[in-house]
C-alpha cells in the first residue's frame, strides 16, 4: 500500500477547509441529493462526498457505508485531492498502490474506485464527490463527464458555505468567518484558563500601490500579505481579512513575549519575500498588539478594537 502524499500547499488547504466550518455538521439534503443521484446513476454500492481533514477523511454525505470516517493514510480520496482531474481505479486488485490496503482486503471490500476533486479554487481541494463498488468497473468518456457534472454540483453547494466566511481574494477567513472561529477558540481559552493574543495589521502605502501600479498589483500584495501570514503563524492561530488592507490574527495560549516571537518570525518572511519578489514597491504594514488573559471581560469586538488603536499608536511612531 502506498500512503497519499500530502499536497504542498496543505496549511492552506487545511485552513481554508477549517474556515468552512464544515467537518463534523450533519448531512443536508442538497449533498445527500446528489450522493443518491450518483449511486443510482453508476449503479455502484457506495456513493460519498468526502472531507479530506489533516488525519481523516470524514463523510459530508454518504449512501451505502455506515462508516463517517476512515483514516487518511488509507484511503482514496487523500490520493484523489492531489490532482485536478478525475482519480479513478479500475481494479484495486491490479493496483500497486491499493491491492493490499484494508478497504481493499477488508471491509468495504473496495475493488473499484473514481473520484472528483472538490475544489474551492484552483489548487486547493478539500475532498471528493467519489463512487465505490465491490467489482472492477471501467467509466467511459460520458461516464467521466456525469461525474464531473454531479462533482460540479457539489461543488457549487460547498461555495455557497464558502462565500458566507472566506474571503474572496485571498481565501482566508473574512470578518464574519473571523469572528466565528473566534467566538470557538475564546471559549477554549476561558475553559482551559490560557492568555491569548491579539494582532492587528494594516498595510502601509497600500493606496499609492493601487495608484501607482494598477488594482491588480494591490490585490496581488493583499493575497501575498494573507499567504505569509498563513505560513508564518502556528496552525492553531487564527487569522482573517478584515476588509479592505486591514488584517487580523488571534494567538491563543500567548502571552506579550510568544506575540513579540510570531510578530518578529513574520518580519523576517516579509523582509524575504520583498527581497525575492523584488517588486519596484515594498510590502509594508504597521501591527498593533493587544494581550488579554482568559477571564477578560472585554468582548471580541472590543478585544480587536484595542489591538486597532494599538496599530494606530506603532503607525505613528514607526512605519515599517
């Protein structure tokens, strides 16, 4: 058996899935609709739309398997997200990478297999509309097309969830996705009694970019400012555009010296990109920080609103 690799962009992938807020609810006619559409159409024994979560896969919808998860390291769709196109297995049995994987040999006995990446834009792909059956099967040119059709509407009902909390442009969380995600982790931190943090970006000169060198150059700095924050900070942090070039990020277990550390690390990778971009601009921001213990009686409003004059007291003094 050969595991599935990881994709390279999989913290961003994995964030974006998590900002969904999708894993874990529970079924909804739209997806069922299409699950039973599919099984029905194929005449296979098991239709999914399947999650592929960082150690799972985790079933959104399901018909003909009890089962509303599995491993990743086993299963199908962790292959199937690497790619754009369709995934299919003919026979598993004749298969080097699954002939002795467990739902090969075991339950449910899998021995054919064809799945459509779920995407929420080109290159980041949070799973599959996929059909399984017990015997080898062959999808020919109008099959493959079916299933892409049926994949295209699931695909439509995930965006719907998406434009609800994603950000557009740089397809990380926007205000109300923020908020949301936050509202969680406040409670976490009250209930495990841990400091957090909050930091608030505002990009500097960002007006003379747009002017000087068209909309489609500020927008480039805007989902570059968001890809760095996405590498930079830790998986359990939090962050989102909070419109226009305003950016935010709650640290969770912090305290001023761990938000001094991650502000710093971030320095350093926009330093890094200005210098390998080697744009005729540089990206520049100003961050404001405000830290709070778990019992404050501040809400999150209130808690990013001190972060905000913050950033407004570093812009004054310093700009970066």
């Amino acid at each position: 058996m050969i595991k599935p690799q990881f994709p390279k962009n999989e913290a961003e992938r994995l964030h974006a899935l998590r900002t969904l807020k999708i894993l874990d609810t529970s079924h909804e006619e739209r997806f069922d609709r299409v699950t039973r559409m599919a099984k029905r159409m194929f005449g296979v024994s098991i239709s999914l739309v399947s999650i592929v979560d960082e150690n799972r896969q985790w079933f959104k919808s399901s018909q003909g398997l009890d089962a509303s998860e599995t491993s990743r390291d086993i299963s199908f769709c962790g292959h199937a997200i690497n790619q754009d196109g369709l995934f299919i297995v003919p026979d598993t049995a004749k298969d080097e990478r699954f002939f002795d994987n467990p739902l090969v040999t075991g339950a449910p006995n899998i021995r054919f297999y064809a799945g459509y990446p779920l995407k929420l834009r080109q290159g980041i792909n949070i799973g599959t509309l996929c059909i399984i059956d017990t015997k080898p099967k062959n999808l020919d040119e109008e099959d493959q097309q079916l299933l892409q059709d049926l994949g295209a509407m699931i695909e439509q009902e995930i965006k719907s969830i998406q434009l609800a909390t994603l950000d557009d442009l740089t397809m990380i969380s926007n205000r109300r996705g923020f908020l949301t995600m936050v509202d969680h982790s406040l409670k976490v931190c009250r209930r495990n009694q841990i400091p957090m943090s909050f930091i608030f970006f505002d990009l500097n000169k960002f007006k003379s970019i747009n002017d000087e060198y068209g909309h489609h150059e500020g927008d480039f700095v805007l989902v570059t400012f968001a890809q760095i924050m996405l590498n930079s900070f830790r998986d359990c942090d939090l962050i989102g555009r909070l419109g226009g070039d305003e950016f935010i990020a709650m640290l969770s277990d912090s305290d001023k010296a761990k938000a001094d550390l991650a502000l710093e690390r971030f320095a350093i990778a926009i330093d890094e990109a200005n210098e390998t971009l080697n744009k005729p601009y540089k990206i520049q921001y100003s961050a404001g920080v405000r830290d709070f213990q778990h019992d404050t009686d501040r809400s999150i409003e209130e808690m990013i609103q001190d972060a905000d004059a913050a950033m407004y007291e570093h812009k004054k003094s310093k700009v970066r």
